[in-house]
C-alpha cells in the first residue's frame, strides 16, 4: 500500500467513524427532543402522539382554579382561537397568573394537558417567542413594537 493509499484509507474509516458517532448522537437525542405547540395545533391534531410536548400560550380569565389538596392547580391555556384545560401539581411561579402568557412542558391525557413544569414570562414586556408566534398567527398579537 503506497503512501497516499494509507492516508485516504485512514480519512475514510474516521469520516465513517464520525458518521456513526454522529448517528448514535442524533438517535439519542430524539427521544429527548419536546416539540412547541399552542392550543390551534392541539386542536388540529398536529401533535400526533408525541408522549411530551411543550404548550404555550395565555392563561384564561377566570379558568385558575385550587384543588383541595392545596398544590394542585387548573386552568386553561388559550391562543384565543382554540384552547386546553392544564392540571399541575406543583408550586407555581410567582409571576404565574390570569391573563399571562406561559409554556407548560408535559403531556396529554385524554382532552387535558397534564403539566410537569411550568413557565411564567419574567417581566412586562417579554414573552416567549413560540408563544408570540402562536398568538401572531392566530391574529390575536397586541404587544406594541416588540417583534
């Protein structure tokens, strides 16, 4: 084997060694990916079944409601086209209230959203960008000059 025979035989099995490095990496990660979705593509069915998604969108007036066990929480999340009952358990951010947009990671159960995790935007002006789209798309955008 000549010299330039070795090199391009040694570049060839580390690109193949990369290659499956890369695929093992990507396969491992799609189990852990969460996917955004609002209350529309619920609606729409565009989840599929995907066992954990992220929904975002504003919180209902009127829909926040403690159970007794003093921890449990329901409400709705709406992108004021469609929206979805939530139930959580758990402390809820401070900042978490009617009328506020937020993101609740977890999953489906039947037609409620059961919440693992939730997200509260953290001042006046900020909202999570997944959830501006949603609410842009949906026509319902009222945020003054924040893009």
């Amino acid at each position: 084997m000549t010299r330039k025979q070795r090199r391009m035989t040694i570049l060839g099995v580390g690109l193949a060694c990369l290659a499956v490095a890369t695929a093992l990496v990507l396969t491992a990660l799609s189990d852990k990916v969460t996917f955004f979705y609002s209350p529309s593509d619920l609606a729409a069915d565009e989840a599929g079944h995907n066992a954990r998604i992220r929904l975002g969108g504003m919180v209902e007036e009127g829909s926040v409601v403690k159970e007794g066990d003093g921890i449990t929480t329901a409400f709705v999340i709406t992108d004021f086209v469609e929206a979805v009952p939530v139930r959580y358990t758990g402390v809820l951010p401070d900042l978490f209230r009617e009328g506020q947009g937020i993101i609740a990671t977890g999953s489906m159960d039947g037609g409620t959203f059961i919440a693992e995790e939730v997200l509260a935007k953290h001042d006046e002006t900020y909202m999570p960008p997944e959830v501006a789209d949603a609410l842009k798309a949906a026509g319902k955008w009222q945020m003054g000059d924040q893009p």
